[in-house]
C-alpha cells in the first residue's frame, strides 16, 4: 500500500545524539514524530557481553520513505553496526493523515 505507515527503530548512546537525530529526521520530513526512550540493553559484541545504556528511537513515517530513512539514520549514526528496523503502523485514520501530511514533501524536479 503506498500511503502505508511504519514505525522505525534504532538506539544510540547518549541522549545528545538521540535528540540530534530525532530533530534531524523530524526536519528533513522523513518522520512526523519521534519519541525517545532510555533504555538498557543487553548484547554480545566482539565476543563478550556487553549491558549498555541507551537511547531508543521511534520515528513514525512513510513505508514508501524506509529506503530513504534507512539510509538517512545509517549515514548520521555513530555506531559500526547500527540496528535499523522497522514494523508496519495501524492507527486511527486521523493520526495516521497527520503523519502523511507531516512526512510529505515537494516533488524532485
């Protein structure tokens, strides 16, 4: 469906970088909203587990946007393997126009 919605995923390790993104996307019009949280997580890397404290992101936006999001959040994350995912959204018809309305932008020329 090409109005679809999803919402997207992905931490980071301090707030300031959080809020940086979120501004980011919010800005660039790839996400209507985005909420964070701080978070612990819980992972293997390099061989040893690691327990971190971090800040999730959930952005709200266009499933026809995810390739250009995708690429957006990987080219202004700090981490080497950043985990960028996404699921699909149903909401009330009201919110999920709000959404389309705040992720939509001019054509290319």
């Amino acid at each position: 469906m090409d109005d679809a919605l999803i919402a997207v995923f992905t931490t980071l390790p301090d707030e300031e970088g959080a809020r940086a993104l979120a501004q980011a996307l919010v800005r660039a019009r790839l996400a209507a909203c985005v909420q964070l949280h701080a978070i612990a997580s819980v992972y293997e890397w390099n061989g040893a587990v690691q327990n971190e404290a971090e800040w999730r992101l959930l952005a709200k936006a266009r499933a026809a946007d995810w390739p250009a999001l995708r690429d957006f959040i990987a080219a202004h994350h700090p981490y080497q393997l950043p985990a960028i995912w996404h699921t699909p959204i149903e909401a009330s018809e009201g919110y999920m126009d709000w959404v389309r309305h705040q992720t939509a932008r001019p054509p290319s020329a």
